[in-house]
C-alpha cells in the first residue's frame, strides 16, 4: 500500500514552527507574557519623558528596560554583567525583553539613574492596581498600615569593620586614664554622622550592630504588600526639616528618636499620593511609642486601632489603679481586672468594660458575683471600671492592651519585617555592588515593583494565596 504524503503550505509550516518556538519558552516568560500587560503598568509620563529625552530613535526601548531590569530582580541576579551574560546564552530570555542587540552594563546603569524618579512611578501605579486584589484577598488584613524603617548599606569605607575597630581601639587606650569612661559610648560618639565619599550613607544602628546606610522608610499592609517608599534624602529632609534630631549618647534612643519622628512625615506624604485609600489600624514596634504619634495617629491620620507595644523609656510609673499597659488592678492584691468588651451607647463615648477578676459569672445568667474574701466594694456583683479611649489614646488605643485580641493583632507586625527581608536577600539587594545613591533608589523601587507584579500575577493566574511569592507562582 502506497504511503499517502500531505502537501503543507506555507501557512501550516508558520504556524508549526510559531509552536515550537512558543513551547520552548521558559515557564517565566511565558507567564509574563500572558498575565502581565507591561504596557498597562507603565505610566504615559515615564513613556513622554524617556522619548523626549532626544531627537533621534532609540537603540533600546522603554519596555525593554523595564522588563530586563524586573527579571532581574525575579531571578535574584546580582550584577548587571551577570545579567548580561545570561541574556547572551538564552535567545528566549533576550526575545522577551525585546532586544535586538545585547545592551552593555552602562547603559542600564544610566538608565537607572536617569529614571530613578519615574520608576517611583510606576511603583506608585502599581500600588493603586493592586488595592483592589488586595482587598479581594483578605479584606481585613489589608485594613491594616504597618510602618518600619530600614537601611540600605553601602559600599562605602566607614562599613569595613577595621574603621569602627580602629576608632575603639583608641576609645579603650582612653580608659587607662580614665575608668569610668565607657570605650564604647565615646567610639559612638566619634563616628562621623554620615560617610566622607557619600553624605547620603548616614550612620544608623540595625540589628545590633552600627552600618553607614540610606535610610528607608516603608509602608505595608497587613498582607506584606508594600504601600509606599520613602528615602530620607535630602528632598526629603527639606520637605519635612522636623526629621532631624540630636545626637546622644545611645544608639538605641537615637534610633528611637529617628523612627519616631519620621511617623508623621511618611504618612503625610503617603495620603497626598493616595487620598482615597484609607486605613483604620496602625501597627508599629515600640520605637513609635509617643503622647505626639498617639495624637497624630488619631486625629489627623483617623486610625481607630493603634497597635504599638509602649516603651518604658517613655512610661511613668505606674499608679495605684493602673499598670503599664493600662489596664486596672485590684487596690488590695494588685491583680489585673477582667475585660469585659466594649460598650457605649448612641449618644455616649466608646468605653471598656473591666471587672474584678474574682468576679464570675453565674452560669446561665447574665450576672455575676464576686467570690473575694475580701472585697473593696459592697456591691455583689464587684468592682466594675470603665476606661475612655478618648481621654488617654496612649492606654487605650481602640482595643485593649494585654489581651489576647491584641496579641493577635500585634502579631501580624512581622509580615513588614518579612517583606523587608524579601527586598533585601531575595531581590539582593545586599548584594549591591554600586555606592551611588540614585541607582540605589532605583533597585529598592524595582524590588517594591516585583513584589506588586507578583500580586497581579498570583491575581491573573488564579491563585491568590501565593502572592507573597512570585519565584514560587513561576517554579
């Protein structure tokens, strides 16, 4: 029996090797392509500036920066070079990003630092594209504004740990002379307030141990997502010139001071970009513990929970009906009084309701009786206090302190922590090679702008529980 042979026609072979072609792609790119509308992300005013910037066509378009520079960052690539060198052994990768011809490590140097500001930008878009998925995810996790600070270090001298040794030694020669002074505090104090080769990597004390750094402060939700971004640069230090403080003795205050005064800065910027999302808790660590951020917080900024643990460098002793958290105490043995819950009428103040903690109640009614041998008060029922948000939003910032309900609360803290994290070691940028302040801005920005692409892919791609982790979406 004679074999039959089909004659294909030009359009058959296209389609055929259009097919190949595609399933050869790389699982990443053919993920990007498909949920991930580049064009969409990119606002019109990043497009305007980059085309205006001369009068002839450019080598390299404005896509394919952003695309190379956000795989970059995906695939956690350290070095320009090495991103280069990958792209020229993979036709696929360098197919996504649109290049014709490989660009060299200079030209996405200068593109960072000229466009720094407009990658800001498209970090700003993404935020508003992604309120809404975050909304849709879990409603009341993103309900919550959690704000922290960190330090991007740089490759500056002051960092090498032979500088810092060789200013204590001199400090502990110092002690011979003088027993009571404390080598450490006087190395503290001789350490310059910012480095020689860039004013901008300030000293700043993380983690335990001193580091010159950009300063950074960032906003997240309760999902870890981050909101806003904020370089305490010199643009910034002239807007808001209440930033500064005086240095002491103590890194820790000193930190403290620091935290604590750009609160009200950062979040004033960060409703002037947004001013139709809104938030009713705050989370913070105790670093932001102040009568003037409680005020802030609640007043200005309209929070009706603020979840920050208080600082005993800024409590007063506690009185005879009080501990430090707030919370009342029996007067003979000093016991913590029961929370009840809230309570307030139409027309009265919201209030907290606390009893006798040997006060209980009667099973199947809605009364109680207090069982103390020795009670403080004649009524059966035993001593009952209210406490008023209102009048004192330090101790009673809309929920109780030291309940169970805050402690929940006050965990979801650690997601900022988490997110920072991811910013620093996943997306490397620990790993910066460059001491110069604008590219440095420009990474921390693109890493903010991978974690948001990730929130719209895990959206597009149906599976929301792994937004937290684009390299997990694309494995």
């Amino acid at each position: 029996m004679r074999k039959k042979y089909v004659q294909m026609s030009f359009y058959d072979i296209y389609n055929d090797v259009s097919e190949a072609i595609e399933d050869k792609k790389p699982k990443l790119v053919k993920l990007l392509e498909e949920h991930i509308d580049f064009e969409k992300i990119i606002p019109a005013s990043f497009s305007r500036v980059f085309y205006s910037r001369c009068g002839r066509n450019h080598i390299y378009h404005l896509e394919s920066y952003i695309r190379v520079l956000i795989l970059q960052k995906i695939l956690g690539i350290p070095t320009d070079k090495l991103l280069l060198d990958i792209l020229k052994c993979s036709s696929e990768l360098t197919d996504f990003c649109g290049f014709d011809k490989i660009p060299d490590a200079s030209a996405l140097t200068r593109f960072r630092q000229r466009f720094a500001d407009k990658l800001l930008e498209i970090f700003e878009n993404l935020v508003e594209l992604t309120e809404p998925v975050c909304r849709e995810i879990d409603e009341k996790k993103s309900d919550y504004l959690i704000y922290d600070t960190t330090g991007i270090a740089l490759p500056v001298s002051e960092n090498n740990p032979k500088y810092l040794n060789s200013i204590l030694k001199e400090t502990k020669k110092l002690v011979k002379t003088n027993p009571k002074l404390n080598p450490y505090g006087a190395a503290y104090n001789l350490m310059p307030p910012a480095s020689k080769t860039n004013p901008y990597a300030r000293q700043q004390y993380i983690n335990g141990h001193f580091c010159y750094a950009a300063k950074v402060g960032i906003l997240t939700n309760g999902l870890g997502v981050p909101r806003h971004i904020a370089f305490f640069d010199d643009e910034f230090r002239k807007n808001h010139p209440e930033i500064e403080s005086v240095k002491t003795d103590s890194p820790d205050s000193d930190k403290e001071i620091g935290d604590s005064k750009s609160l009200e800065p950062v979040l004033s910027d960060f409703k002037k970009l947004y001013p139709s999302l809104s938030y009713k808790t705050f989370l913070g660590d105790s670093a932001f513990d102040s009568y003037d951020n409680y005020t802030v917080l609640h007043d200005k900024f309209k929070f009706e929970r603020v979840c920050v643990p208080m600082n005993a460098r800024n409590s007063k002793a506690s009185n005879a009906e009080f501990d430090g958290n707030g919370t009342p105490i029996c007067p003979i043995d000093r016991s913590p009084f029961t929370f009840i819950g809230e309570c307030g009428g139409k027309n009265r103040s919201k209030r907290f309701k606390w009893v006798c903690p040997k006060s209980v109640q009667v099973k199947g009614s809605p009364t109680r009786v207090c069982t103390c041998e020795t009670p403080c008060t004649d009524s059966s029922y035993g001593r009952c206090v209210y406490t008023y948000p209102k009048k004192d939003f330090r101790l009673y910032p809309g929920i109780p302190r030291g309940t169970e309900h805050w402690d929940n609360l006050y965990r979801h803290r650690v997601v900022i922590e988490r997110t920072i994290h991811t910013m620093k070691d996943t997306f490397v940028l620990d790993s910066r090679k460059s001491y110069n302040t604008v590219t440095t801005k420009a990474d921390v920005y693109l890493a903010g702008i991978v974690l948001l692409v990730g929130v719209l892919l895990a959206d597009s791609m149906h599976r929301q529980s792994l937004y937290k982790s684009i390299r997990k979406l694309i494995a």
